[in-house]
C-alpha cells in the first residue's frame, strides 16, 4: 500500500517548500505521522499537492537536514522519532529554585534553526565583531519580540542594544546612570542578580516597602526626599520573587513622582510575556526617564544569552554603548543570531505558546498541591509562586524541603531591607517534567506541615 499523507499547507509569506516542512513537522508533533511511517514518494506528493517536483524534493532535503526524516536510497524517506531531549540536571535536590522556562518547545526546535542559519545571507558577517550596538537584524528583531510579546509598542530598533541576556543589560544600564557611592532605589525584595551588581559596584541600595502591587508610592517618594537618590530599579510585571503586577494607576503614581524628582527607571520586563493583560511598561509611560531591559532567556532558551537594552534618548544610548564596549567590546552574535532566526521566522511565537501553555499547567499543579499556602498568582502562567511567611518559617521551610529532597530558593537571597516581607519563592520551570515537579512540590507541601521525613536527596 502506498503512503498516503496529504499535507495541509498553511498559508504565509514564506516559500512553499518551508511551509511544507513545516506541516510535515505539526503533522509529526500532533501524532498525525508516527515514527517510522515512509513518506510519499515525491513526484506522487507533487501530483496531489498540484506544486512542483521541485519544492517537494526541497521540502524532503530541508526536513532530513532537520532531523524530522531519514532518506534511504531505494526505499524512501521515513519520519524519525522525535530526539528525546534531557535537559541538564544537576546532581540532587529537585530544581525549584532556577527561574528559567521549560527546555523542551526550544529543544524540538534547535536542529531546524541551526539548519536554516546556513542560509542566511548575513551569517558570516557574524564571524567578526558585531557594531557598538550589535547586528541590525538582531536589534530590528529584538524590537519586533518587545513589541509582540510585552506590550511595549513603538520601540525604536534604534535606541536597543544587543545584550548577552538581560543580566548584563540591567549591568549596562546601571552603570550608565551610576557612580561608585550612589544610591539604588529598588524593592524591599528583589531579584538577587540586581543585589549582586550593587554589590559589586558599590552603589548603596535602599530597598522600599511593598504591598499587594508591588512598590507603594509614598515610600518611594520619602525614600527620594531622604536620600536624594535619583535611579530606581523596578520590576513591575510579575515581580520577582512575589510574582505581583503593578496596575495602571500604579503605574501613573510612580511616573508623576519620577517626573517631580527627576528620578530615572531601569525596568526589569524579563517576565512580561507571561502576563499578556498587564498594564504597559514603563518605557511606554515614561520613554524619557526608562532603560527597558528584557530578553529571551525566560522564554524561548536560557543558553542563547540574548538580551535587550532599550536606552531612553540619544545621549544615554551612546553611554549605555560605551558602558557595553567597556566590559565586553562588542555585543555577543551567535545566541543573537538564533534568537533573530527564530523571531524572524515565527518559531518564537510557537516556543513561548508551548511555554505559556505548559506554564500554565504547572501552575495549576502548584495550586493544587499548596493551596491556601500560595499568595494569589496575577497570571494562570505565572513562572514562580510566592509562600508568605515570617523569616523564621521560611528559613524552617526551606532546610526541611531541601533535607527532604527539593531546593527553594534561599529566603534570604531576594531580601534587599529587612524587616518589610518574607517567604519563600517557588520556581516551575527548571524541572525536566511535571512529574518530577510534582515530586518537588509535594516535598515542600510536606515541609509546610512539617511531615517530611529525611529522605535520600538522589531523588533525580
């Protein structure tokens, strides 16, 4: 019997052959072609297809480059199994306490936009060093992703810097703005990579009362009359580590005060593509005052360090690039480059669908299992949980969890100003499966009631 398959070609801008291959991959993803089935001879597939031998032929070619089908002369073209991905784990405790997305969407993806870098026109111009600011593509593309994936609309490709992920454009930015001894407005609790730079650099922070929406205006506006501070550090969508959304109005309070005191904004956005219904970011509402930081390490890889640095205005764009070329000479272009491919083509826009819906099954794991424990999620694909509690229980909670085979992340790594919050945050992404998140997440309920026992920490 003949081999059947009849794709259905979907339509777009880009060449027939592609979109074959790329039906032939949602038809193997979907079950609707099984390992080992042969493919339609080719000349066959063009007759009822009505396109020519030659895209068919093309198709075949691209889709063996990609690891979707094996050729064998004589015989045919088979589909492959899928590659089984394994992500890294490291050796012990299950993993709750990395923020970083589910590898699998990006994994399936790999082979294909390595296969299709070979194409590129400007891939060997990636062989040198990138421009100040990094490749034109890369920023034009960078742009695009902003604007699709959070809600900052209008960015101009031509303020954005090409970062190697969004640690060092909140390095880049900071330091444009700061000198040795400065002082850094931030949240009472905040992502510990931000701690670590003000660390390094020396800028005396000063972290600032929260309540259900983040950062509460009166404190920042005391905070700028007593110190005299003039930068503020601020991650308003699902913040990090309580996971909350500033609202609009919220939004507005902090803008009208940084336009009082002249107060500049370093925004954090890393996770505004998991939370579609937030308010615009800061860059939106204050584009004179905002370096808007993101990337795609959250999202599509981690291991592609690509991030985004949007400068607020000529002047600061030209320091952010010197405060780059100090540190680093050039913007990185590989990672870039993959990221620029698969932005360009459409598979990030498929990557973080998978990543957002797996998001939110994870999440509604989470819920599951700790319940009232849980502060209220402001998005269904929330990637971190926050547990409030004093510092004492969350110290208790975090020993017994890791004794018992899972690691939090430690309660004193988000606390900037002690004495305002505490808690513990829960990370669901760095698992390999939701089974073993399940696993992690019914340890650390167990510690919530203190029944863990002293289990083997091999449990991976």
């Amino acid at each position: 019997m003949l081999p059947t398959w009849t794709p259905t070609i979907p339509a777009g801008e880009a060449p027939l052959y592609e979109r074959l291959v790329a039906a032939l991959r949602a038809d193997i993803a979907s079950g609707a072609l099984s390992p080992g089935v042969r493919l339609p001879p080719q000349r066959d597939l063009a007759y009822r297809l009505g396109v020519g031998l030659g895209t068919v032929t093309r198709a075949y070619v691209e889709a063996e480059k990609a690891g979707l089908v094996s050729a064998h002369v004589g015989r045919g073209s088979f589909v492959n199994a899928p590659a089984e991905h394994r992500p890294y784990e490291r050796e012990g405790p299950i993993n709750l306490a990395q923020n970083i997305a589910p590898a699998a969407a990006a994994a399936s993806r790999i082979a294909e936009a390595l296969a299709r870098l070979r194409r590129r026109a400007d891939l060997s111009e990636h062989l040198a060093y990138a421009p100040p600011a990094g490749h034109e593509a890369q920023r034009r593309a960078g742009a695009a992703w902003l604007a699709r994936t959070s809600s900052y609309q209008g960015v101009d490709w031509r303020r954005l810097i090409c970062c190697a992920g969004a640690q060092q454009g909140l390095a880049v930015a900071l330091n444009t703005v700061l000198r040795p001894g400065d002082v850094l407005l931030t949240e009472a609790l905040a992502y510990h990579g931000l701690k670590a730079l003000t660390r390094y650099n020396g800028w005396r922070t000063r972290g600032l009362p929260m309540d259900a929406e983040g950062l509460r205006p009166d404190a920042l506006e005391a905070a700028v009359v007593a110190t005299g501070a003039r930068v503020l550090a601020i991650l308003p969508t699902l913040q990090n580590p309580t996971g909350r959304i500033m609202s609009r109005a919220r939004r507005d309070a902090i803008v009208e005060i940084a336009r009082r005191h002249d107060l500049t904004f370093v925004e954090d956005d890393i996770y505004g593509a998991y939370a579609q219904d937030a308010p615009p970011p800061f860059a939106v509402l204050a584009p004179e005052r905002t370096f808007h930081v993101s990337g795609v390490s959250k999202t599509l890889a981690p291991g592609l360090r690509a991030g985004f640095l949007v400068a607020p205005a000529a002047e600061t764009f030209e320091r952010a690039v010197e405060a780059l070329r100090i540190v680093a000479y050039a913007p990185p272009a590989f990672g870039g480059l993959i990221a620029t491919q698969w932005i360009e083509d459409g598979s990030a826009d498929a990557i973080l669908a998978e990543t957002r819906d797996e998001g939110r099954a994870r999440l509604a794991l989470a819920r599951e299992i700790l319940g009232d424990a849980v502060e209220a999620p402001h998005s269904p694909m929330a990637p971190h949980i926050w547990l409030p509690m004093s510092e004492l229980e969350a110290e208790r909670l975090a020993g017994r969890a890791l004794r018992g085979g899972a690691e939090v992340t430690a309660p004193d790594a988000p606390v900037v100003e002690p004495g305002h919050e505490s808690g513990v945050r829960i990370c669901l992404g760095a698992v390999a499966d939701r089974e073993t998140l399940r696993r992690g997440l019914e340890i650390v309920a167990g510690a919530l009631s203190s029944e863990v026992g002293e289990r083997s920490r091999a449990v991976i």
